[in-house]
C-alpha cells in the first residue's frame, strides 16, 4: 500500500470513527455519564488525526522521476526566475537533459515571484591558471501555469519575454590584468566625522 492511499484509507477511517465518538459524546451528556469528558478529548483527538491526514494526503506531491536522470546539485536560485545547478567533469552528457528535466519537473512555484523558470546546469571549465568560468551546458524552462518544461530552443515563453540571461565572459580578461599583490588605499573613517 503506498503513501496516499494509507492517507486516503487513514482519513476515511478516523473520520467516521470521530462522527461516531461525536454521536456517543452527545448521549453520553444527555445521559449524564462519567466518562462525558473524556469522550470529548477522544473525539477531539480523533477528528484532528483525521484532519492531519486528510492535509498530509492533500498536499504530499512525490517527486518525479526522469529515467537516466542523475543527481544534480543546486547552487543558485534567485527564487524568482532562474535556478542554476553545477556539474563536475565526469558528468556523462546524455545524462543532462534527462537530469534538467528531472530537476525542473521537482520545482514548484511556491513563493516564486516568476511563473516561469530557467533552470541551467552550468561546468565551470579551467580559462587560464588559477581563473575558472562557468560554461551552460544545458538549459530548460519550467511553466508553472501549463504545468510543463520546454527546452530553450522551442520555448514560446523565452520568445515572449525576450531576453536569455547570459553569464558575462569579458570580465575575466579585465581580472587577469589585475597584479595579484594589489593593495588598495584604505580611507579612515574617523576622519569623516
């Protein structure tokens, strides 16, 4: 039995049992019984498991599952628009669109400020000694309101926004001109006041 139909099955059970603890609470004041009280915090109990599970069954979405996708570790989300994971070298490459899809498919858009996603999987490649730079080896975008994710290349959504955020390359070569012993003046505060 999986996780939703033991809530499904669970929900059904504790509720008819609170509706029939409810009606036995209710003669058990008509009758003036000890146990009144006690009747009262059972059914309490028993309606709030109910409603727990209900809840936990509403809201509990597995994950999805892309075949010959693998694991990709997330480094930037803006939780707004772009979601950016990295990979290593040894990454085998027809594993990235199954695995950008995987990712996307697990993005939901709670607390996002953007209806759609880019999610990236960048590698940062070696650009010279001690310089590194991300390359974007593969890019889909999540549409929260159709519940779909399109490659970048066909994705309607991109065409209509119009833009494709790009990671800056120019300003690597200003950075290798820069001496690695460089000081910069530092300015006392003190005598600001």
């Amino acid at each position: 039995m999986s996780l939703i139909q033991l809530l499904k099955t669970a929900t059904v059970w504790l509720s008819w049992s609170g509706l029939a603890l409810c009606v036995i609470t209710l003669i058990a004041f008509l009758v003036k019984w000890g146990q009144r009280f006690r009747l009262v915090g059972i059914t309490s109990f028993t309606l709030v498991l109910a409603a727990s599970c209900w809840g936990a069954g509403v809201s509990y979405i597995p994950k999805m599952q892309v075949e010959g996708a693998s694991y990709l570790p997330v480094v930037y989300d803006n939780s707004g628009d772009l979601v950016v994971a990295q990979i290593n070298e040894e990454f085998p490459n027809e594993a990235i669109q199954p695995s950008l899809e995987q990712l996307a498919g697990n993005l939901h858009s709670g607390g996002r400020s953007s209806s759609t996603v880019h999610v990236r999987v960048r590698r940062v490649e070696s650009a010279g000694e001690g310089i590194s730079r991300p390359v974007i080896v593969g890019e889909v975008v999540r549409d929260f309101r159709q519940k779909i994710t399109l490659p970048v290349e066909n994705s309607e959504v991109v065409q209509e926004l119009g833009q494709k955020i790009t990671l800056p390359v120019e300003d690597l070569e200003v950075a290798q001109d820069i001496p690695q012993e460089t000081t910069l003046p530092v300015e006392d505060s003190s005598d600001a006041g």
